[in-house]
C-alpha cells in the first residue's frame, strides 16, 4: 500500500513565481469613495516568507545586560534589517540549570522584545539529548519521563502566544543510540523507542497549546530520516513543519544535492523549514570527520577569499530554497562570528561587529530584489492602482499621513479594497 503521494506543485522555480502576487487595489478615502487620480505611496511592510536567525546573542541585550551597548545595539539593528523569525534557546540545561528554578522571566523578556518589533519567536527545543541538566543523571526512566512530560506542559504553556513555534523533538534518528555525552534522556529513548518519544514531544505540547506549530527536526538528511517521518506519520502523529539542518561546516551542498533533498523530503505534504544554516567564510573543515564537534580548533579565522565565497553560497543558497514551493522558512544559526558554534567563522557579521560580504548580499536580497520599496503610484479614474511584488504586508499612505494596509496572500492575480484612516 502506498502511504504518501509526491505534490504535484513542488517544481522548483528559479523565478520566484509561486512567492510573488499582482493585486488590482482599490484605494478608498475614509468615507468610502474610490480615491482616483490621486498619489499615493505603496510599500511593503513584511515578508511573508521566514527569514529566520538565532536570537540567542540578544538575549542579554533585551534583559538590559549589555557589556558593550554600541556593539549590543548596532548587532540588534542588523538584525532586524533582515530577519522576521527569532529561534530563542530553550535548552534544558541551560534554561533549567538547577532544578525548579528555570530562566523563565529572561526568555520571556526576550521573547517580548522580538515580539514588540514584529518578529515572530520559535522555541528550540523541547525535547533533545543534548545540552541536559545533569540534575537529570541518576535518575529512573519512569522520573524522567515525567519530568520532560512537566517541562513541556511548563514552557508551551508559560511561552503560548509568545512562542507558539517549537522544535518539538530535536534528532531524533541519533537519539537513542547517542553515546557522545552522558544524559538521561538517551536512555529512556532507547526504552520507548524514537516513534514514541516524538509522540511524548507532540502530545504533551498540543495538549497544551492546541495552537501550537511543532516541527520534527534532525541533521540526519539520510534514508533513516524519511523511514522516522514514515513511521510517525503511520502511527498518527501530527507533525506540522519538517525541520532539515544544513550547517555546511564541510562545504556548499549545492544546488543540486539541496534540490534533491527538498524533493525527498516535500513528498510528505509538510511544509519545510531549513532550520540551522551555516556557511563559512575561512577554511572548510575537512571531509574526514563525521561528527561536527569532534573538530576543535585553536583558531577559525574568517579570510578575505572565504568571505567572497560565503557571499556567493548564501545567494545561491537562498535562492534555490526560494526556488522551492515546499519551504516556509530558512533559518541562518548565528548573525555574528562571537560565540559562533565550534568557533566558525559562519556568521554574517564578523567578530568586531562589521558586516561581511554575505551580510550585504542578503541583505540586498530581503530588502532589495525581494522587497516592494516605497512607490508612488496614480490611482486610475476608479481609484485603483495594479501592485505586483513578492507576498506579505503592504502600506499605502497619503502626503496628509492617511494610511490603509492590505496583504498580497496568493500567487497570481488578486484584487482587494483599502480603506484609508487618518
């Protein structure tokens, strides 16, 4: 019996097509008449696509704890210039390093702060085997259970409305046979088996918030993957968005093997999320080594030569992602060089602050190519005026500060109506 079809609408397109709309607009003045012959200024205000980046080096900075405000605000600045979707840590042993005293208050401080500007939050994550509490060591798989099961009703629920996006269980194809670190949950994943700690994730977290938007997320792009997705998917288990890693500490995947994994893992019917991006600016780490944290370096500087070559990777990179119907979200892990995982030289932003090629590069992407600036347009006799660009939130606004909003929400020819308020 065949399970799963392959979407017959997930052909990648390199024009961009299926993320761009032609809305016919009606301008209205604030009485309700069609505005015509008149100016007026088209802009858009938000992407509809997920331009996501850890928001792990803003934490201190939205708690007030800035050891280097001109560093702190000119990093936040950067950052929202480009991206709308902020991953927030919510690692066990980090936001629970002793036990009943979680950083609830702080995450939800910076939760708020990226919330304020319009950005929306992901929590990462709920369940994973790394980055544990060691208060956790010791302790009889029955408790450990229970615990995660509490910790996810705690935090789903104490961030809901805030963070209603969660890594819901993360690598799961490596967890119960991990044996890089001792943790508690390894164990008790090898007695419940992998299908059964994603139903553990997926339920308690649903029960909570039935709202909730919960991804199932690895780094393993392997067969073993899709035979995890197939068999959560056989037991009825919900998954919302499915999260593939691609940190390219070895090398640029290239178009063509991004494609292929996109199509592998599109014909589920579930929207992707490319959720942990790096692309290095200095030396490739050699392809011998098969676990990334085994290569541990005194030092990783970023070059001149590699951070001409990250330019180009992250535009080739975003632009087959772009390409592809079946992504919703690209996620880069880290802006800045400082406190870079492993040390790599994979943000966009080198270690003193200053942008690197790719920064502008994407930038000139988001905001540029991809982005309906400020435009006057003349309504016609019937108040209309024809906008074209890439899906999201638009303005349209008067010299006399009169403005409405609309959304363009499909590929293809649309038509609405904008009243303007003063």
């Amino acid at each position: 019996m065949t399970l799963f079809t392959a979407p017959t609408d997930h052909v990648p397109d390199p024009t961009l097509a299926h993320r761009r709309a032609d809305e016919l607009v009606t301008v209205l003045a604030p009485d309700g008449t069609p505005l015509a012959d008149t100016d007026v200024v088209v802009a858009q205000t938000a992407h509809a696509f997920g331009f996501g980046c850890i928001g792990f080096e803003l934490v201190d900075h939205a708690n007030d704890r800035s050891s280097d405000a001109t560093y702190d605000n000119d990093f936040a600045n950067r950052w929202l210039d480009v991206f709308n979707i902020a991953t927030l840590p919510f690692y066990w042993g980090t936001f629970e390093p002793e036990e009943g005293a979680p950083r609830t208050e702080e995450m939800l401080a910076a939760a708020r702060w990226f919330a304020d500007r319009g950005v929306s939050v992901k929590g990462h994550p709920l369940v994973w085997h790394t980055v544990q509490p060691r208060w956790l060591l010791g302790r009889a798989p029955e408790e450990v259970e229970r615990l995660q099961r509490e910790r996810i009703r705690r935090d789903v629920g104490g961030f809901a409305g805030l963070v209603d996006t969660w890594d819901a269980i993360n690598e799961a194809v490596i967890m119960p046979v991990f044996t890089a670190e001792d943790n508690a949950i390894t164990p008790l994943a090898r007695l419940k088996g992998r299908v059964e700690m994603i139903r553990l994730a997926v339920e308690e977290a649903r029960a909570t918030n039935p709202d909730v938007t919960l991804l199932l997320n690895d780094f393993d792009m392997s067969t073993a993957y899709e035979c995890l997705v197939e068999a959560v998917l056989e037991a009825g288990i919900r998954i919302d968005r499915l999260g593939l890693q691609s940190h390219m500490h070895q090398g640029y995947w290239g178009e063509e093997k991004t494609l292929r994994i996109l199509d592998r893992f599109a014909r589920y019917g579930i929207p992707i999320h490319f959720t942990e991006t790096t692309l290095l600016s200095g030396e490739i780490m050699p392809a011998h080594v098969v676990d990334l944290n085994d290569w541990q370096v005194e030092s990783w500087p970023s070059t001149p030569e590699g951070e001409e070559r990250q330019a180009d990777e992250v535009e080739r990179h975003y632009r087959t992602l772009l390409s592809h119907p079946a992504v919703e979200v690209v996620n880069y892990w880290g802006l800045g060089d400082r406190g870079m995982w492993l040390g790599a030289p994979g943000g966009l932003l080198r270690a003193d602050g200053s942008p690197k090629p790719a920064y502008d590069r994407l930038r000139s992407l988001v905001k540029g190519e991809w982005w309906h600036a400020p435009t006057t347009l003349r309504t016609d006799d019937a108040g209309q005026v024809r906008v074209g660009g890439f899906l999201g939130d638009y303005e349209v606004r008067l010299p006399d500060g009169a403005t409405g909003s609309f959304a363009l929400t499909e590929p293809g020819e649309q038509a609405t109506r904008v009243r303007l308020a003063g």
